[in-house]
C-alpha cells in the first residue's frame, strides 16, 4: 500500500516529533481519514524527507515522530525552466501538473498576445497562490521532495530576458528543426504559446533572444498537450527518462 507524502515546509533535520501543519493535518486526518500509528511520509520541499507516524489524533491538531531519512532520487540531471503562456482554468493546473511530474524546476507563467485571461493585481495573487497549490499537489503525488520554482507572472520581453545561460526552445510549427538535430543539454529553458499559440512577432522577439525554434511533428496540440509531450521528449533524450 502506498503510503501517503505531505509537504511540509516547517520540518527540520533537528525535530524529532513534529506538531503537523493546519494544511497537512486536515488532508492526513480528515479527507484521508488516517489513525494514529499511521505512516506518513514529509518532505519540506528543499530536498528533506522523513517517513513518519503519526503519534497523537484529535479532531482540530495531530502529531507525527519522525523516523527514518528518506534519500530520493526524483529530481532530472536535466535542469529545465518553462516559460508557460498563460491558459484558462484547467488547462494552466494541467499544464503545471504536467510539468512538475516531469521534472521542471522552474515554471514562469507568462503574457503572451493571444491570452485569453485578464489577471489584475489581485486576481494574479489568487492565481499564483492556486497555481503554486497545484505544484504541491503534484510533488506529493509524484514523489519529488524538492518543490518547482514558481515565478511571478511576466509579460514576454522579460520573460524572454529572465532566461539565463542555457538552451532555449521555442515550439514552431513552420521550423525546419526537429528536437534530434539538437546537440546535448544540461540545462533547457522551453517557450511554450498559450490556447491560440504564439503569433509570429513573438517567436521572432524569441529568436532575436538566442530561441531556436523547434518543430514538433506533423500535428497541432493544444498548449497543455504540447508542453507535456516536449517535457516527455527532452527528459527522454536528455534527462532521466534517457
């Protein structure tokens, strides 16, 4: 039986018992319903994890002692940052979710033209702290104990300028490059378009930036398809899918 992972940013090589946060002990106690003596599995996020027993079961609080140090080995060789356009609703968390499970460490959400999402200052907070939810979630089902970087949200130009010394991707139906005729990576930035793609000014403003641009076969996908299949086939030439 799979024993259930929770991250927990407050957990400490020093502690030994560990009063469990609100968040943690609400999904552990009342959606899964678990008892004391219990094994749980925490993970700060940072690359910590322990597994645990939860030693002590009330309604409103519960306590785990831990036990032994977990070491995995969830995190790619490859580091990959992604430069999402940002999608509606369920497209976006699965585009995160997604990327996550597949081992990007960095995921900047991005304002392209062809958004169909209008985010003013508080509804970008809600965003962010939703989309930042669903990278959590993900970690904890995916079994990586060290927690994707979540960048404030950038319009193109300095999202293009945030990358840093890397390779850089940006997916375009009318280029002559495949993902094969690349040479080897260790470290990857990807473009990717939101619902509609990108227009052809924005993978020019790409390119001017050091983006080469990919073709990625005979189909058109959808954002959160094409996100999820270049992840899938970079970590498989590159990272630890290789």
């Amino acid at each position: 039986m799979r024993i259930p992972r929770f991250f927990c940013p407050e957990l400490d090589a020093s502690q030994r018992a560990l009063l469990l946060p609100e968040a943690v002990h609400r999904h552990a106690i009342q959606v899964l319903r678990l008892k004391q003596g219990a094994l749980i599995q925490l993970f700060n996020g940072k690359g910590l994890e322990y597994q645990a027993t939860l030693t002590h079961v009330e309604r409103k609080r519960s306590e785990a002692e831990l036990g032994e140090q977990l070491t995995q080995a969830s995190e790619s060789p490859l580091n990959i940052t992604l430069l999402q356009g940002i999608s509606r609703g369920e497209r976006m968390d699965f585009a995160i979710q997604k990327a996550v499970e597949l081992g990007v460490n960095q995921i900047i959400p991005v304002m392209t033209e062809r958004c169909n999402v209008q985010l003013k200052h508080d509804r970008i907070e809600k965003r962010l702290a939703h989309w930042q939810g669903v990278i959590v979630s993900a970690c904890e089902q995916s079994g990586r104990a060290v927690l994707p970087t979540l960048s404030e949200v950038v319009d193109m130009q300095n999202a293009l300028n945030s990358t840093a010394d890397t390779m850089k991707l940006v997916l375009d139906p009318q280029a002559q490059t495949r993902f094969n005729d690349l040479q080897a990576a260790t470290q990857l930035t990807l473009l990717i378009g939101p619902e509609g793609g990108l227009t052809d000014d924005e993978v020019k403003m790409a390119k001017s930036s050091g983006f080469t641009a990919v073709q990625f076969g005979p189909r058109i996908l959808r954002t959160e398809t094409a996100s999820t299949a270049a992840l899938a086939v970079v970590q498989s030439l590159w990272g630890d899918l290789a």
